[in-house]
C-alpha cells in the first residue's frame, strides 16, 4: 500500500532531478559520493559558508548548540518580516499607530508583525545563549580573540536593533519605554545636561551644553521622543542598523572558518 | 497552608532575600558539582515547572507573567537555567573523564565527518523547528498594542524594554551616569577585552569547569545574578515607582516606601562628629566628602595594588584577598585591567548591600555638578 504511494512519488523526484532545469541549478550529483559532497557544499554559495569536512565533536548539537546559526536564521526572518512590514508602514506620528492598528486587522494573513515581533525578542535571547556557549567552551581564547569582539558588537548591534524597533509602533509602551531609556544619555559624563562636570564645559559664562544639543538630544532629534525620534529610529532601524549587522556578519562567519573551524581541543 | 506559602515566596522574592539565596545557590553549585547531575536538573526542572504551572492561578501571578511581552522572560528563565546547566554537565563530565585519565569527549570525537549530511541535516532541522515554534507562536499570541502615544500621560512603572530592566534595575543603586552610561561602556569593554585578559591556555574548544574556574565563575556570576536575575526580577517584581512587589501581591500605585537613605558624609559629619555638614564653596564641598573619596579612591586604586602582594604579607583572616599568583601569571597589564574590571563589577553587589545594610545612599556625593558615587 505504501509502495504504491511512494513508488511514483520516488519515481517523479528522479524525473525531476534529471531535468535540465535541475542540473542546470545543481552542476553536480546527487551528495550521495564523497566527491559530490565536496562539490556540494564548494559550489553553492550559501552552502560554502561552511568547510567540506568538519570535525565531529565541532558539528554535535551538544557543542554548539546551533545557537550562532539559529542567531542567524531568525535575522534572516527579521529581515524577511520587516521588509513586509514596510510596506505598510509609514514613520510618522500621525500614521505609525494607525498602520500597526490596519497590519494587525486588515492584512491578511495579518502575523506579519507578531513574526516580527516574537522574533527579534527570540534573537535577544538566543545572541546571549550563543554568547554563553561560545564563552563556556573556551573559544574565545587564540587564536579566536578577534572574532568574540565582533561577536560583542553584534550582540550590542542585536540589542539597537530591538531597541530602535520598540518605538515604531508608537503607542504608549513604544514611546515611554524609549523615553525611559533615553533618559539616561542625559547622564553621559560631559556630554548630558544632568552628567557630572558637563557644567564645566563653558565658553566664558555661556553654557556650551544644553538640552537642546547634549547627547540625548543627539539621540532623540529633539528635547523629548517626538516626529524626529520616530524618524531617527526608523531609518536606524531599517537601515543602518541592519546594514551594519549583515557587514558584520559576514566578517564574523568569515573569521570562523579562517579561525579553523569550530573552536576544538589542541 | 496556600497563603502560608505565597507569604514565603513573597519574602524569599524581595531584592535582599532573592540576590542573596541566589548568589549563594551558585557558589554552592560550583562547590558541590555533583548537583549538575541529570537527575538533579530533573527534579529542578519539574519543580520550577510545577511552581510556575500551579502559580497561573494567581490572578496578580498570572497578570503580570502572561503580559504578550513578558513571555521572553519565561523563556529566559528556563532557557537561561537549561543551558547553563547543559554546559556546566558536559564540563563536570569531561572533568571526570580526564581524572579517570580518559580524553575529554571533545578530543575523542577528532575524526572529520562530511558536512553534507551530518551538520547540513542538523541545520536544515533547527530552521523546520524554530519556524514552527515561530508561526505557532505568532498565531496564539497577538504582539501588543496599547493606547496611541501621549507625550502628557506617563504609565506607572514605566519601563525600559526587558532586556535593559537589568540596567533599570542599577538605577536604584546608582546615578544615570553610571548605570546608564559607565556601566554599559564598561560591560561591553569588559565582554571584549575577555580574550586578551584571560590567559589561562586551557579549556580552549571543550567544556570543562575544573581547568578554568576562576573565569566560569566569574563570568556566570555576572551573567546569571548581575544579568539575567536582575532582568528577571525589574521585569516580574518591580512595580509602580519601581517598588517592590512580590510575585503574588498586586500592583499597589499608591503603595509608598519610605526612603530614609543617607550619604557617607551625614554618616561622619552628622552621625560621628554630631555637626552640620560643612558648607560653602569648592572646597567645603571637598571636605566634606573626603571619607567618601578615600573609600572609592581606595576601592579603584590601591586596592588592586595591595591585591597584588603575596600572601605573607596578608594577616591570617585576609590570605584569600591575595591575587599575587594571578599577577605572577598575568603581567602586571593584564593584572591591572583585569582586576580593575572585576572590582567595578563587584561595585554593583557591594553598594546593593551598603544599602540594604546601612541605607546608604552615595558614598561620595557632589549632587552640585551631578557627580554620585
Ligand atoms: C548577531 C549575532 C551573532 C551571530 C548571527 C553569530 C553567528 C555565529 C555562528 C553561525 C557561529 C558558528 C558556530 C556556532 O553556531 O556556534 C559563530 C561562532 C562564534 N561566535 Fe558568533 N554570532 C553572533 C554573536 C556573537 C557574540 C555575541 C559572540 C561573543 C561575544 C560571538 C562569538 C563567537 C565566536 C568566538 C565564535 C567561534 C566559536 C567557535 O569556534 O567555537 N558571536 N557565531
């Protein structure tokens, strides 16, 4: 009985992988020889991130969890949900709210924004627990030391990233989670109007900083989380932020092959 | 019988209790490292479920942990716990195995396997699964929306995203400037500057805990209890005016605690001397606060020095103060960032206690030009 199902089906994804559509996709084999399994993985460029061979204990689950590479795949689907969401979305302070509002009730297929969601808070979570792996098995000791750094400016780039994605809904969680945050850059020492020896920054009795240019400012584009805010995130992140993140990425998987490979016992 | 126990948790969930169960529970765990066993994580990982599975049916339990946007912490919590426990197992194990003169795990599996099937399958499954998980996720549970922004309407507690309660939660302890600014600077310098600090040449590329304990430790200290248990509790515990409350006692507004703090300086002029604080000027201001300066400038700058002796030149009772070993080992460079990283780390605990001791407030404090130690 099964045969009979799995016969045709068998039979047809022969058909299909004979086809000069296929071969034309795939210029080798079948991965079922080595020399194919080589080829494989050297002539697809996503698939030549990774080696040809690796040793065992690197690739276990046990080791390293998958978590750089789970990191990674829920990047991709954060760009992929975001990319939607764009489409619908317009930062400013009179449609942000109302476009989040048409997203959830008149999209269909409406989950655009819960993937996006849920996964950005999944990717906070996840960097960490890569972090702690990496950190648990050692490998950031030579000759790996470069590459935990980029690895901590990806976790810092991880948390922008979420950061400057909270505002854009723009409802009361959204601009009061970002106006608590905010805050404390107008502690930054010489910097902030409340930080300690900015006071001392004067060009003769004029005070040089002030709330309308100290670091918050910087960061805000204005006195409180207002249009510019809302702007300023926006373009952070949807663009440069993630922009950053892919280019360091790229030096991050680079650097691991070049490192050796999945860090291992000498 | 049931009020009796909520009463507890409540206790045992305030800063003081919680930090301080928690704290010694991990240097406990690290001392009897037969508690990373399987069968223990068991029975941990039953209990912790059947607590927070039972504690649904409290109303302020459940209005608080079920929030769209607290279901990260939940998953903190167990993931944080799991992994942390999959990696301590698999170090104790290869700890074992090494004693017994076997290699560790890491070392017996050197052999090379195909990447086409063996890690790609393993790839391609993490993605199936987690997309699940994902969908499934995003169709049972609505991201949150609340009221459209009101720049003239500010909720009480207002928080940070969860994943900066950590450094909200520091807010309590310190100015803005330090928990806002100083502290996230030092915490990513720190992270980065691990490799070139640490040089233990052990443990590279498998789990262990024996070869490297002072770095585990260490580092899971921070990350668990100064991280995540901070995290964890600004998220769950902290209610309005960032007061606490316990994870079965609803969110009073108009609960108010008194603050009674006082600085270092009332503590000599006022308390010891019995006079006025001094006023008047620079350096009124300075005399003023000079016991401060000294107990910070000694914390950063002699203590990593007077760390660096040998143990004979230590009283008995004060041995374990001395580094030398890991100045020895370390250069003097490495020695000195080193330490001094680890001291403003341990600033973070220290004041906590300074405060819940003693409501101590500033150590050194010149509110004049923002600068609060
Ligand atoms: C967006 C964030 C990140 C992504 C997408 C990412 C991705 C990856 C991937 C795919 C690997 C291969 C091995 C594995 O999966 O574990 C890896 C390895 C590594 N990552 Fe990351 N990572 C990120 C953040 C970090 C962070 C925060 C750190 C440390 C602070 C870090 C340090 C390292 C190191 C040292 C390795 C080499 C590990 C070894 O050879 O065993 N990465 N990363």
């Amino acid at each position: 009985m099964l045969n009979r199902i799995l016969a045709p089906l068998s039979a047809a994804w022969k058909e299909a992988t004979d086809s000069q559509v296929w071969t034309s996709i795939f210029r080798h084999g079948k991965p079922v020889s080595n020399r194919n399994r080589a080829l494989v993985m050297m002539s697809n460029v996503f698939l030549h991130l990774h080696p040809v061979k690796s040793r065992k204990a690197g690739i276990k689950l046990r080791y390293t969890w998958c978590m750089g590479g789970i990191t990674f795949f829920l990047f991709l689907v954060l760009t992929f949900t975001g990319l939607l969401l764009m489409f619908y979305y317009r930062p400013t302070v009179e449609y942000a709210y109302a476009d989040i509002v048409d997203l959830q009730e008149h999209v269909p297929l409406g989950i655009m924004r819960e993937l996006h969601r849920w996964g950005a808070h999944a990717m906070v979570i996840t960097v960490w627990l890569h972090m702690l792996r990496v950190f648990m098995t050692g490998s950031y000791k030579p000759p790996r030391e470069f590459n935990w750094g980029i690895g901590v400016v990806l976790l810092v780039l991880t948390l922008l990233l979420s950061f400057t994605g909270y505002l854009l809904p723009w409802d009361q969680l959204a601009i009061w989670a970002i106006a608590v945050g905010s805050n404390m850059a107008r502690a930054t020492p010489l910097l902030g109007t409340e930080g300690p020896l900015s006071a001392s920054l004067t060009l003769g009795d004029i005070s040089l900083i002030n709330a309308g240019n100290d670091a918050r400012f910087a960061l805000l584009g204005a006195r409180s989380v207002g249009q510019p805010t809302l702007l300023r995130f926006y373009v952070l992140h949807c663009v440069g932020l993630p922009l950053a993140a892919a280019f360091l990425m790229a030096v991050h998987f680079w650097r691991v092959r070049k490192d050796g490979g999945i860090s291992g016992p000498m | 019988m049931i009020d009796l126990f909520k009463d507890l948790v409540n206790w045992a969930s305030g800063p003081t209790v919680l930090f301080t169960i928690a704290t010694l529970g991990l240097l406990a765990a690290f001392r009897f490292t037969q508690v990373w066993s399987k069968t223990s994580a068991k029975v941990f990982f039953a209990v912790l479920a059947v607590f927070y599975t039972a504690s649904m049916w409290d109303p302020d339990f459940f209005l608080i942990v079920a929030k769209p946007d607290n279901i990260p912490i939940t998953g903190v919590i167990f993931l944080v716990f799991f992994f942390t426990w999959f990696a301590m197992h698999q170090g104790i194990r290869n700890d074992r195995r090494s004693e017994g003169g076997t290699e560790v795990l890491e070392k017996e599996e050197a052999e090379k396997v195909w990447v086409w099937p063996d890690l790609v399958y393993t790839e391609m499954l993490a993605m199936v699964l987690l997309s699940i998980v994902l969908l499934v996720w995003s169709i049972l549970l609505a991201a949150p929306l609340e009221q459209p922004a009101n720049p003239a309407d500010s909720p009480n507690p207002s928080k940070a995203p969860w994943y900066f309660l950590g450094l909200q939660e520091m807010l309590v302890y310190f100015d803005p400037w330090l928990a806002g600014v100083v502290f996230p600077t030092l915490i990513i310098v720190g992270l980065m500057a691990i490799p070139y600090i640490d040089t233990n040449p052990k443990g590279n590329g498998y789990f262990t805990f024996k070869e490297r304990k002072a770095e585990i430790v260490i580092f899971l200290f921070g990350f668990l209890i100064l991280w995540c248990l901070l995290v964890v509790s600004g998220t769950f515990l902290r209610g309005p005016n960032w007061n606490f409350f316990g994870p079965y006692e609803y969110w009073d507004v108009h609960r108010v605690e008194p603050l009674l703090n006082v600085n270092v300086s009332d503590f000599f002029w006022v308390k010891l001397l019995g006079r006025p604080l001094p006023t008047g000027g620079f350096f009124a201001a300075l005399m003023r606060e000079w016991l401060g300066i000294l107990m910070v400038g000694a914390y950063l700058f002699v203590l990593p020095v007077v760390m660096s002796w040998p143990k004979e030149r230590f009283p008995t009772g004060l041995k374990w103060l001395s580094c030398h070993h890991y100045f020895e080992k370390m250069g003097a460079t490495r020695y000195y960032i080193g330490v001094s990283l680890f001291l403003m780390m341990m600033s973070l605990p220290i004041k906590m206690y300074l405060r819940w001791a003693f409501n101590l407030k500033y150590i050194v404090a010149f509110p004049e030009i923002f600068f609060n130690i």
